[in-house]
C-alpha cells in the first residue's frame, strides 16, 4: 500500500507543479495586460497634450490606437484561456490531493485494524495460559 500512497504523492506533486506553472504564466498575462492598457494610456495623453495634429498625423494616431485596442482584445482572450488553464489545473490538484488523503486515511485505518486484531490474539492467548495455569493448580 505504501507503494499506492507514494504513486498518489508523486500524481498530487505533479498537478501542484502544473498548477503553479498556470498561476505564473496567468500572472505574465495579467502583467502584459496592464503594460499594454498603460502604455495605451500614455500614448492617448502623448496625443492629447500635443497643439495641433495635422490629418495625417491623427489618422496615423487613430490607427495606432485601434491596433493598441486589437492587442488588448487579443491579451484579455489570452488572460481568460490562461483563468480556465488554472481552473482546471486546480481542480486536478484538488482531486489528486483528496485521492492521496483518501489512501493514507485507508493505510492508517488497516493499520489500526491489524493492531486491534493484534492485541485481541495477545489477549486471547493471555486468557488460554491464564486459564491452562489455573487448570494446573487445581
């Protein structure tokens, strides 16, 4: 059983480590997110604190705000699949977690089982010499 219990650590270790492998990359997203909104709200002020944009200029601006806003679309996708990686990745971790607690609960209840068979056979056979001794005396 022991075998059993440590395939069980080895599986529940293994989703821990693909667990901490989503929360990483789902944080590198959450970061490149906000870097990408920031930087969007830069550029905006940039575009706002200038005198006078001549057409071009503000046509060039709108078209780079508009692929800033694309990029943005395209990171929120990418943060929502990465939200579901860890989801499930959590799920995995906590049904391998459970399995493991569920077989060392069931090592632990064999093991005082056989101690409880143990200590009666002990104590039948102090009862036998107890009485076979009391045979003699008699």
């Amino acid at each position: 059983m022991t075998i059993v219990l440590q395939l069980a650590e080895q599986a529940e270790q293994s989703a821990a480590e693909l667990l901490q492998q989503y929360r990483d990359q789902l944080n590198a997203a959450e970061q490149q997110l906000q870097q990408l909104l920031d930087y969007q709200q830069e550029y905006i002020e940039q575009i706002n604190s200038k005198q006078q944009l001549s057409a071009r200029e503000m046509i060039s601006d709108r078209s780079f705000i508009g692929q800033l806003d694309d990029a943005a679309g395209a990171q929120r996708q990418k943060l929502a699949s990465c939200h579901r990686q860890c989801d499930e990745a959590l799920a995995a971790w906590q049904k391998a977690y459970q399995k493991r607690n569920n077989i060392a609960d069931l090592i632990e209840k064999m093991r005082l089982d056989e101690n409880a068979l143990m200590e009666k056979q002990l104590q039948k056979e102090i009862d036998e010499l107890s009485s076979q001794s009391l045979l003699r005396k008699s």
